[in-house]
C-alpha cells in the first residue's frame, strides 16, 4: 500500500484514474480544461460570488472528489518505507512554507496536504485541488538526492500554496463565453459551408486562442513556482545544488524532445525563459555545478522505487544478476547498496526467499557503517523474512515500540502472522488517535484485533480504513455490520458501542453529500 500490493478494495478498472483523470484537473498541465469536466466541476463547486477567486473550501471539496477516484486506482500504493522517505522531505517544506508565509493558516487548516504515490514509471509529479499531491514512482527512482526530491516537491508545493487551481478557473471561467461563442459561431459556419472547412476553421481557430491565452497564463506560474519553491527548499535545509541538478537533468530530457518518460517536461514545458530565471536569480550555472554525492540510503530509496514499478519478471531477474556482474566490483559503495537492495527486493518479489536472504545479508553487511543505510536494510531483511514466512525472524529484527511508521506496520505484520497481537495493538491505537486519514495503519490495526478475535473492533477499524480513503459507502457498510455485531452480542461494550454509533451517523451524512454530487467522470 508494510504494504507492497494495490489496495485490497481497489476497484479493477483501466488506469486512467491515475492519468487521465488528473490530466483534466492537475495543476502541472496547465492547459485548458476539457469543456464536460469543466461544467462537472462547477456544478459541484458553491458559488464564487462575483468572479472571485474559489474559495478554499470548494478547491478541497474538489480535491477530495479527485483523491477519491486515485485511491481506487491499481497504480496506488502506500508503500509504508518510500512514503517515510517521502513525508521526511514534504513535512519540512511545509514546517519552511508556514515560517515564510507561503502556506496560510487557512490553507494549511483546509487543505489535505496528502500526498498520493503510484506506481507508474513515467517520470512524473502533479499538483491536486486542495493539497493534494501526485508522485510517480518513476520520479523517486531517478532522482539522485532528497535535494532534487525536495526540488520537485517544493515546486509543487508552490503550485497550491499559490492557488494556482484557483487561477486557472477564475480565468478559464472568464474567458469560457469567448469559447463558446467562438464554437457557435463556427458550427453555424458549418452548417451553412458545403464541406463544413470554414466552421471547422472557426472552431479550431477559437480553441487555439483559448489553448494559447491558457499557456501564457501557465508560464507566469511556472516562474512562480519556480522562484517560491527553491526559497521554500533551501530554507528547510536542501541544498540549491539539488536544484541545479535536477534543473539539469530536465534541460538534457529537454533536448533529447522528451522520448515520453518525463511527462513532468509536457506538464511543466522547460522554456528558455524559465532556464534564464532560475539561473539569473539563484545564481548558479548548470554547466559548472559539481555533483552531490549518493547518499547511501537514497540509492536504496530509489532502488525500491524502480523495483515496486512492476517492471516485469525479465527485468527483476537482470537485477538479481547485477549483484553478481563485473560492474558490481567497480561501483561506488551506495551504488553497491542500491544494487544489492534492488537484487534482494526482486528476489522476494519473485519469491525466490534463498536468494533474497543471501543477497540482504550481504547488504546488511554493506551498510553497517552507514546507520540510515542500515535501518532500510535491517526493514528489507524483516519484509523477506515476513514473506518467507519467518515471522518470529522478522520479530527479532524489529523494535516493537518504534513510532517510525514502517518499522510499526512490519511489527504489526509480525505480531498478527504469530498470533501476538497484544503488545502492538496500544502502539498503532496511539497512531490512528493522532492520524486519523491513515487506512493502511487503521487496516493492520484491524488484523491485530482480528488476531484477538475482537471482531467488534476489527470491522470498525475496517470502516475507518475505508473513511480514510474517502470511500463512505464502504464505511457506512462496515458500521451497519458492527452495529449488527452489537445487536446479536451477549455481552456489549458500551463504550465502543456508542464510538460505532456516532460515527455511522457522520458517515451516513457523508454518504448523502457523495450521492448528490455529479460524476466527475
């Protein structure tokens, strides 16, 4: 989602929801909205009153719409180790946005600052309504330090803490009648030409404008973003090479004509003119930056990425066999780690475990010297073990009070495989208490009370899952099959009966608001 599969309740459908559906609404694209999911969207969204700009509340409201079809996607996962990596860098943008008055306290109050990872190769990060973030495994995988990560991330920051949404339909909104009539005008053009060239001219010849008054308007926000997010990144503590780097990285993609595997160039198109900006003002030259060098973790970061992307069976087994290649020998030590990282995921990920535990072992012993290096080998050796089926093994690994959310859900893996559920179940009742929107902890929550044969609390913890991911019919299910639970017990714990009962109600409510809204698709 540890969890290294789709979501158990994700829907099986084609993948658009991941790209389709957020290319109609992301920020990073910047182009005009397709006319239908535009008027869908403001039949969802409250009035603006006289062309103000949307309130906060609504962009959320829209954002939440958005996260919700992500959720179900088969791209999603939670991955509890790469989202740690992940949330390490965005908790301190933001802890930097708020302390330069970037990030209000309205927005930061409304807004979800959640970031949503898939698992799709592309290269690509995005901006949602409402705080919401978009990472493709595919980005993690190729960048080559927490600064260029943090690069990426900041810009996107910038992009909502700047209500660049808010903009685009301000303006598109303001602009839509010229659309309009410019597509009347040309199908009445249509009808009244014999071979209906002149109408077609006419309609292309509006949406051209309006495409091209879109792409100017997206290009004063790149800049924006741009400017805001490397102050954002170098005060929480990254470096401005790591911009530099990934600035470069982006204008070589840039020459080649991006092949296809950096859509964040399409969505994010790298001008001249942002070039120039970013180098006049931060003063660096791209030419002359020298290289950071690989942190030992973040290889092994970026090689779970790329293992976790499903590259297929061919691939894994070429990354098993690097660990053993002539190349091997030669590479740098946080290279040997990402390689040996990659060929020992790929091995439990092809459920070769003799193989896995030979190669993390010779990892573990890579990574001694290195305490952060070692913290992700010594989980990967506990995540083999689990899939091996050595939970005991997997126990002994693992610190059982840690508050780190990927040693705890590979303790809580551990706990509920050997039937030792109570130690753990304080540890992540504590977790859920304090994040409420986390289903893949509310979800190893509820194996644990299952491994105590609490039903009671399993299902409810279950429905709470499914409020996380903003699926509330499935949760207003999950609280009426407590509440049957209750009605057919013996002997009730009142206590949780009334926990159950309050939340079906807020959730029945949920469930009201959910229908009356209209499809986004």
């Amino acid at each position: 989602m540890p969890r290294l599969t789709p979501h158990p309740h994700s829907r099986s459908q084609p993948k658009p929801a991941l790209r389709a559906l957020c290319a109609s609404v992301l920020i990073a694209s910047q182009v005009l909205l397709p006319v239908p999911a535009l008027a869908q969207i403001q039949q969802v969204l409250p009035g603006m009153g006289d062309g103000g700009e949307m309130t906060a509340s609504a962009e959320r409201h829209l954002g939440d719409q958005i996260a919700r079809e992500l959720y179900r996607d088969t791209d999603y996962i939670d991955d509890p180790v790469i989202a740690a990596y992940v949330q390490d860098i965005w908790q301190r943008l933001l802890v930097a946005a708020r302390a330069r008055g970037e990030l209000t306290p309205e927005l930061d109050e409304r807004f979800a600052w959640t970031i949503l990872l898939g698992r799709d190769r592309n290269i690509n990060a995005f901006a949602l309504p409402g705080g919401y973030l978009g990472l493709n495994l595919g980005l993690v995988a190729v960048v080559g330090s927490r600064d260029e990560l943090a690069t990426v991330l900041g810009h996107e920051l910038s992009h909502v803490t700047q209500r660049h949404i808010s903009r685009i339909m301000t303006k598109q909104g303001r602009q839509m009648p010229l659309m309009i009539a410019g597509l009347i005008l040309g199908m009445i053009a249509a009808g009244k030409s014999r071979n209906g060239d002149a109408g077609q001219a006419m309609i292309m010849g509006s949406q051209a404008m309006f495409a091209q008054n879109q792409l100017n308007f997206s290009r004063d926000m790149e800049r924006e973003a741009d400017r805001i997010g490397f102050g954002v990144m170098t005060q929480a503590g990254f470096a401005p090479q790591g911009a530099a780097t990934m600035f470069e990285k982006l204008q070589y993609a840039s020459r080649l004509n991006d092949n296809g595997s950096y859509p964040y160039l399409r969505s994010h198109p790298l001008t001249t003119e942002r070039i120039s900006d970013m180098q006049g003002r931060f003063q660096f030259n791209m030419d002359t930056v020298p290289p950071q060098p690989l942190a030992m973790d973040h290889a092994m970061i970026a090689a779970r990425a790329r293992v976790l992307t499903r590259p297929g069976v061919d691939v894994l087994r070429l990354w098993v066999d690097s660990a053993s290649s002539g190349e091997f020998a030669k590479s740098s030590p946080a290279q040997q780690a990402g390689t040996l990282y990659a060929a020992a995921l790929s091995a439990k990920e092809m459920r070769n475990y003799k193989a896995a535990r030979a190669l993390v072992e010779r990892l573990v012993a890579r990574t001694a010297d290195d305490p952060a290096a070692a913290k992700q080998a010594r989980w990967l050796n506990a995540e083999i073990e689990l899939a091996a089926g050595g939970a005991p093994k997997a126990a002994a690994l693992l610190d059982a009070s840690s508050k780190e959310r990927p040693e705890m859900l590979l303790a809580a893996e551990a706990a509920t495989a050997m039937r030792q559920p109570a130690p753990m179940i304080p540890v992540l009742r504590d977790w859920v208490a304090a994040n409420p929107r986390d289903a893949t902890v509310w979800r190893a929550l509820g194996n644990l009370y299952g491994a105590q044969n609490d039903t009671l609390r399993a299902v409810r913890a279950d429905a709470e899952a499914n409020v996380a991911i903003l699926d509330y019919p499935a949760a207003r299910d999950r609280f009426k099959a407590a509440q049957e639970l209750i009605r057919q017990s013996k002997v009730v714990d009142h206590y949780e009966a009334s926990i159950i009962d309050t939340r079906a109600r807020a959730v029945e409510v949920l469930v009201k608001e959910q229908a009356a809204e209209p499809p986004l698709k």
